[in-house]
C-alpha cells in the first residue's frame, strides 16, 4: 500500500498553460523516490501540487487526483497538508534568516509538545551534528550546506510521513551535496520516513533512490528502480553525461526519435 | 523637571501607541494607519460599558479591554484577510478606509462632544506631586507605568515565547511559516488583537486622563514617526523613536513655538528619512515593497 | 448578439498625422462631436446646483489627472496630494491679499510654487520607494499644512484668506457659466497635456520606472530624471488647481486641506482605477458627487433628521466602507468594471480573451 499516490495530474497555470499533464507517480512507505528532468520538465510544479502551493502563481490541479494515506488532498490548503505529514523543503528561502537555529528549529509546529519535542531535538541534533554546534548562529550567516541541513532539520521537526525536497544539491559544491545525501539516507532509516527527492543532478539522486521517475515536457517519460535507470541508454546519455561511443551532437537526435526510445 | 515629565509622559504615549504600529507590520508587512482610529474607538467603549457596568469600574475597563481583542479579531477576520496576498499598498489604503469609517460610526453613535470616561466610571483623577516640584496626573502615571509593563512582556513573549518565535518567523518568511504548519491568519489575527489591545490601553489611560474626543486620532498619526524613526518593525526602535520625537516635541514647543506641536513628529521623520531610511533599528529590507 | 459600435482595431494607420491623431474612426468623431456638444449646452440648462456640481467636478478631475500621473502612471506612491493644492491656494491667497496681484500673475506663480514643491516632494523618491515614500510624502504634506497655519496666524487670517474674484480689465469674473467653461477648460487642458504626455518620450520613460527601474536604467532612462520630472509636472498641474480652488471658492483656509483630501484624491484614482486617466475622470466624478448622492439617499429614508445633523459623520462612514468595497471586490475600479462589460459583450459567447500562444 503506497503512501502517496498521484494520478493522471493535469497542472494549468493562468488557466491556459499546462505544466504537467498525465503524471502518475507513488511513493511507498519509508521508500526514496526521486524525480529527474531538466529545467521547466514540470518538477517542481509536481511538487508544488503535492504540497499544496499553486494557489500562489494562479495555477490548479485540473484534473487527476493525489491521495496521501487513503485520503485525497489535492486542492487542499497548505497548512492542512503539512498537518497530515506531509512537508515541503523549498528551493528558495528554505530558512529564517533572522532566526538563530535553535529558534529555527523550535518553530514548525508538531503534535508533539515537551519531553517528546525535546526528544525529537535531540535526535535531529544527532542526525545533524553540525547544527548542534551553530545553534546560537542566525540562519542567514550560514553557508549553503549549513542551510540546507538546517532547512531539512527544520522540515523534520513536523514529524512528516513524506519529505519532500526540492533541488537538494543546487548551488553546493559536490562534496556537500555527497554529504547530504548521506544523510537523508540517515534520515529515512532512523526516522522511518518516505522522501521525494526533486533533482536536476541525477547522478546525485541516483545513489541514493530506490525508484525514480524522469519527466520532460510536463509527463513522465520512463520511470523505474535505481539499476534500470542508471543502466538505461538515454538516461546515461543525457542525464549523467555518459555518452557511449562518439560524442553526437545533441542536434543529431530528433525529439521524435527520442521519444520512440522513451517509450520502447 | 517638569519638562523632563512631560516628555517621559508623551513619551509613553507615543510609545504605547507605537508598538501597535510595529507588531502588525513586524508579523505582516501590514501598516495599520487605522491605528489610531482604533485606539479612539477603545476609548470610546469604555464609556459604552461604563453605562452598562455602573458602579463598577474595574468591570468596565475590563470589559473595555476584552473587547478592543475581540475587535482586533474581528477586523482582521472580516476585513484584512481578504487583503492578504494583494498588493501592500491596497491593503494600507484598506486600513485607512477603515480608520474613515471608524471615525463616522463613532461620531454617529457618540456624538462629537467631549466626553470623559473618568466621570462616566466615577474615579478620580488627582495630581501626583514629584520630587522637584513637578506636577502629573495619576493617570498619566499608570499610563507610563503599563507602557514599561507591555513593553517588557511583548519583548519577553516574541524573544522567547513560542508563538512569539513563530510571529517573527511569519514575518520573515511567510511562506516557508505555512510550509512548517504554522496558520498564517491564526498568526495574523494574534498580531491584530495584540496591536489593538494595546492601542485600546493607550486610549483608554488617555482619555481617564483628559476626556475622549474625535481628534484622538491625531495623536496616533504623530506616533507613527516614532515607529518608523525607530524601525519599523523594531520594539527597541520605537521605544527610542518615541523619546527622540517626544524630547524634539516638549522641547520645541517650550522654547520655540507651541503651533509645532502637530508638525515636529514628522520633522524628525522627514529628517531619519534622509539619513537613514530603515530606521534606527529597524532590519534593511528592500525599501521597494509596493 | 448586435452590431457593435465601429472602433478602432488593430492597426491600419499609414501616416504620421494618423498616428498622433485622437480619435480614429468616424464614428468616434462623431461620438466626440455630440459629448462637446452636450458639455457646451449643458450650462444652459441645468440649475445652479448642477452647475456646481460640474464645477467641482472638473476642478477635482484636474487634481485626480495630475495623481494618476504620478501614481498611477509613473508609480511614485503620494499621499501628500493635500498639501500641494494648499500650496497652490495659499501661493494665490497671499499674493492677492499681500500685493493685490491679479490672476495672470498668481495663476503663473502657483504653477511655480508647484515646481518648486515637486523638487521638494519629490526628492526622496531617489532614495525611497513604496511605503517609505508614501510616509515622506505624508510627512511634507503636514510640513506645508503647518506653514500655512503659521501664515494664518501670524498675519491674522486666523479663520481664513478671503480671494477676491479675478478681474480682467476692471469687469469682474465670476458667475456659474463662466466657472463652468474655466474649469472645463482646464479640465480638458489637463486631459490633453496628460494624453499627450503619456504619449510621448518622458511618459513611456514613466511606465518604465514604474515597472522596472532596473530595466529601464540599462535602457537609458535616467531614473532621477524621470522621477522628478513626474513629481514636478504633477505638482505644477495641483497647484494649480489649487489655485483655482481658491478663486472658485473665493476662501482659503488650513483646514480645507486636511488628510482626508489627500486620502479623497487617492481614493478617485482607486475607484476610478489605476492606469487610466479614463479612470481618474471617473473617480474625480465619482467622489465628489458621492457625499450628494449620500445626502439624497438620507432624504429617502424614514428617520432622516435624526442623521441629518450628523452629515459629515455619515459622508465619512459611508466613504470608508464605498472605498473598502472597492479594494477589496473590484481593485481594478469603474474602468475595471467598464471593460469586464465592455468584454462581456465584445466576446460573448467566449469568455476570455485568448492568450497569445496558448500551448495545446
């Protein structure tokens, strides 16, 4: 039984422009899915349906539907999704920047409340050391590493059933992002949670994934476990730059012919 | 000596109208310009339950005061909720039309006369003598006597409380505040209910003080300066921007001329404008917010 | 559904006379010829009341054209609107009472007062944007209410300045026809010099900085520049109105001007709606005949003395919940209103204009 389904999801923006059209994705329990694509493929407007924010850029959910444990929430306001565990780490301005860290983690709202918040403090503290070292230090000051763990660490503390994480490793440096995703597979096995991973490097998503989805254009083009995907020709040739053979010019293959290999 | 009253007087006046102007705009970006309406209508309540609990005074200034919270509520239930999300300017411009309407419903339902609230509830009013043979009203003493308590118990609320950390944090970032479960209007309503309680205590020692009139709102206009010279979105900012406007104020008049009165607050602010935009303590956000 | 009215639609112009020419078709020409018409009969038949009535409409529409200029045009938020037509009233008051100078020269010299208080008013706007410069301006707007005052008191005038009516070779003018066509004439100077403004190179440099200042930098503009162009030309144009408020009313006094005319004159260009010089005509109209129609509206109703007394109270509240319905409903104005019908009708049975390479 999955935890999060999408079905057939059409996103329109402004009433006219599709961004995602036909998206069909799940999540399992504690399971790692990752979702590749370029630029404007429609990943974070998924992400965005999933969590509830559309409302903000005039976009709805037209068609298709999202259920979370059994019950449906597209459309559903943002702060009720958060309440029923599911929590969003946002590309941008994912922290309090006037805040220092300890209050930065005090602030999201859980059910939990004294010896139990505590509790869970000082697990994420375990999980993020660094923090627990900068825990006077304002969140704007930190560096871009330090910022996205205190941006996870701060989605945690709302005791999610689902992550979701928007572009992990943009603007770190490799080493970081290698880092990082240590640590979300940290996260999943101690905290037993299920993470969505939004990702334009694949080769980051790729190691820690247990199921990934490719999308471009605003659907899903080929999906499957980490082996498939990593074996397959036209996700090594154009999402992990691993070309075999000579290096063909981009022009040389035709959206049509690539879409033949997409779905054969 | 008795100058050095007179602004530490003013000068919680404005302070504790000052900090209203800041809660809002600290949670929501919002500035209140119907601040000050709001305080005048505070006052005005308790003279509508002074009639209701007769005899009772402190009933009826408690009453008074629960019910400028439940105002403060209900304003932004009705109204400024359905201003969340537009543009700054139209929801400043919705605060003045409220202030507008406050003043015409408050004329149609009192009446424009002078009316003073000390003689409706019965307490009295004596003057307090002070060292150096400066005179103050014992109201105007509570007054800075519950400035210094409001102040010191929002500081500790928004520093250490935790829907306090949770007010800033929606004023810094609202979005990633709803991302972490954190009810945006719930939030909002607080900062309404809070600012106008402590507007409604402003009005309410004022006009024990000297009576309640329809030009009450001047005064909270004059206090605006103080908020912004401070910092508008700083506590410590408009306590301070209070004593700078008040001293420039009692002095001014004292000395120079008494019609500068109305017009020195916004001297001092056309002045920290030029000099320093943001305020004394206020953060330095982009001035470009529309 | 019917044949609508010929306007113009797209772009068939093939000479330059063409392009800078108003109105395009005929049948607007026409149209144009029977609203002239109408507005040059109009005082011969409507009473003194109406009269009035139109009087302080034109001479509110030059204010609210000058606002839109500034606010709506090129996107420097002023609530100080008040105090630049005190100025220009008081700038007339005092030279005719001190000098007795007759309005060929007080008419110049608001004009001029206004370019000077457009500087004023206008600098921190290099410096500020948004709320920070509405407050600036606010703040000037009491600077200059309390100069006027000063200049009340200490010359004596403490209940106002009376204003002769201006007089032209010893006749006197005054009358209601003849401030009906002053100030249609005004109002229509100020449309033209709005209309022609905006076409030009300095208006699309307004909607530049407005929109982007950034942009509009790499492109050229001076921002600065443009800025205090707009607060001084604005300002120039209330001024004068200001002074035409002072001869029209023949009294200038401090508290004519208070806060709420600068909020009444913000308020015509909301209602009316932003963008729009069409829309600050309508606000203008709009405001000004509103505490009328709220005065007739109280007449209607059963226990009308009772509220009779209280007519300010009423105006106020009832401006303040009319200007909330409005930004909170309809932000985009009558204009607003005027294209949802004029669209309603032009595209029936569609809805909604097609975006430009909608995707499939």
């Amino acid at each position: 039984m999955s935890l999060l389904e999408v079905e057939k999801i059409e996103v329109v923006y402004k009433r006219v422009i599709t961004a995602v059209q036909g998206v069909t994705l799940s999540v399992g329990p504690k399971q790692i899915v990752a979702i590749l694509g370029t630029n404007g493929a429609g990943k974070t407007t998924t992400l965005r349906a999933i969590s509830g924010f559309l409302g903000l850029d005039d976009a709805r959910i037209t068609e298709g539907a999202i259920s979370f444990a059994g019950r449906r929430i597209e459309n559903a306001p943002p702060h009720d999704i958060a309440a029923r565990g599911i929590v969003l780490v946002p590309e941008r301005d994912k922290v309090f920047p006037n805040l220092t860290v300890a209050e930065n983690l005090a602030v999201p709202v859980s059910r939990a409340s004294g010896a139990e918040r505590r509790r869970q403090d000082e697990q994420i503290y375990r999980l993020f050391p660094r923090l627990a070292e900068l825990r006077q230090r304002i969140g704007g000051l930190l560096s871009g590493g330090e910022r996205q763990m205190l941006a996870i660490a701060g989605a945690l503390m709302c005791r999610p059933s689902l992550l979701l994480v928007d572009e992990l490793s943009l603007g770190l440096a490799p080493v970081v992002v290698q880092d990082l995703t240590r640590r979300l597979l940290a996260v999943r096995d101690e905290l037993g949670i299920a993470i969505l991973l939004v990702e334009q490097s694949a080769a980051a998503a790729l190691t820690i994934a247990d199921y990934a989805y490719v999308m471009e254009n605003g659907r899903i083009v080929l999906d499957g476990d980490r082996e498939k995907l990593k074996s397959h020709q036209d996700v090594q040739e154009f999402y992990l730059g691993q070309a075999g053979g000579e290096r063909r010019s981009y022009r040389a293959v035709k959206q049509y012919r690539r879409s033949r290999r997409w779905y054969g | 000596m008795q100058l050095a009253v007179n602004i530490v007087v003013l000068a919680s006046i404005y302070a504790l109208i000052a900090c209203g102007y800041v809660l809002i705009y600290r949670v929501s970006r919002v500035l209140n310009l119907a601040h000050g309406e709001l305080m005048m209508l505070g006052a005005y309540m308790v003279l509508a339950t002074a009639s209701l609990f007769n005899g009772h005074p402190v009933i009826a200034l408690a009453a008074a005061i629960l019910l400028s919270l439940l105002v403060g509520v209900l304003v932004y239930v009705f109204l400024m909720r359905k201003m969340t999300g537009e543009m700054v300017l139209a929801a400043i411009l919705t605060t003045v039309a409220l202030g507008i309407l406050i003043r015409g419903l408050v004329v149609l339902i009192w009446s424009a006369q002078q009316q003073y609230p000390a003689q409706a509830l019965g307490v009295p009013n004596p003057s307090l003598v002070l060292f150096g043979g400066a005179r103050v009203s014992m109201w105007s003493a509570v007054l800075v006597g519950t400035t210094v308590i409001v102040y010191a118990a929002l500081f500790a609320f928004l520093r250490f409380g935790r829907w306090g950390m949770r007010m800033r944090a929606a004023g810094q970032n609202p979005l990633l505040a709803a991302q972490r479960g954190i009810n945006l209007h719930g939030v909002y309503a607080l900062a309404w209910s809070l600012s106008t309680l402590t507007g409604a205590l402003a009005g309410i020692l004022m006009a024990l003080d000297s009576g309640v009139t329809g030009g009450m709102p001047v005064i909270g206009l004059k206090a605006f300066p103080a908020a912004l010279v401070g910092g508008l979105d700083s506590l410590v900012g408009a306590l301070a921007g209070s004593l700078i406007i008040a001293a420039a104020e009692v002095l001014l008049i004292y000395y120079v001329d008494p019609l500068l009165s109305d017009v020195v607050p916004f001297l001092v602010l056309i002045a920290m404008l030029i000099v320093r935009p943001w305020g004394l303590f206020g953060t330095r956000e982009e001035l470009d917010r529309v | 559904m019917f044949r609508p009215v010929p306007r113009a639609s797209g772009y068939f112009r093939t000479g330059y006379g063409q392009d800078l020419a108003l109105v395009q078709t005929r049948a607007e020409r026409i149209g144009l010829a029977i609203f002239v018409v109408i507005l040059a009969g109009f005082p011969f038949v409507a009473s003194p009341f109406a009269l009035d009535l139109a009087c302080q409409v034109f001479l509110a529409s030059v204010g609210a054209l000058s606002l839109m200029l500034l606010t709506g045009y090129a996107g420097q938020i002023s609530l100080g609107h008040a105090g630049l037509i005190a100025a220009g009233a008081f700038t007339t008051g005092i030279l005719a009472r001190e000098i007795h100078a007759p309005f060929w020269i007080t008419l110049p010299a608001s004009a001029v007062t206004g370019i000077v208080l457009g500087f004023v008013f206008g600098l921190p706007s290099l410096r500020l944007r948004g709320l920070y410069l509405a407050v600036s301006t606010l703040a000037l707007h009491f600077v200059v209410i309390y100069l006027g005052g000063e200049y009340e008191t200490k010359r004596g005038f403490s209940t106002g300045i009376l204003v002769e009516p201006p007089s032209l070779a010893g006749f006197k003018l005054s009358g209601g026809r003849f401030w009906y066509f002053v100030l249609l004439a005004a109002a229509a100077l100020s449309l033209l010099i709005c209309i022609n403004l905006l076409r030009s190179r300095s208006g699309r440099a307004f909607r530049a900085v407005h929109a982007r200042e950034t942009v509009a930098e790499a492109l050229g503009i001076s921002i600065a520049g443009t800025k205090l162009l707009a607060f001084v030309i604005s300002s120039a144009m209330t001024s004068v109105a200001g002074c035409l408020f002072a001869y029209y009313r023949g009294f200038v006094s401090v508290e004519a001007f208070d806060l709420f005319l600068s909020i009444q004159y913000v308020a015509m260009i909301i209602i009316g709606g932003m963008g729009s010089l069409l829309g600050a005509l309508l606000g203008a109209a709009f405001v000004t005949l509103f505490p009328y129609a709220i005065e007739a509206l109280l007449h209607l109703l059963p226990n009308a003395d009772k509220l009779a007394g209280d007519i300010f109270a009423v105006n106020y509240a009832s401006f303040g919940v009319v200007m909330i319905l409005f930004l909170v409903f309809e932000p985009l104005g009558l204009v607003g209103i005027w294209h949802r019908l004029q669209n309603y009708f032009l595209l029936w049975p569609f809805r909604y204009r097609p975006l430009a390479g909608a995707r499939k």
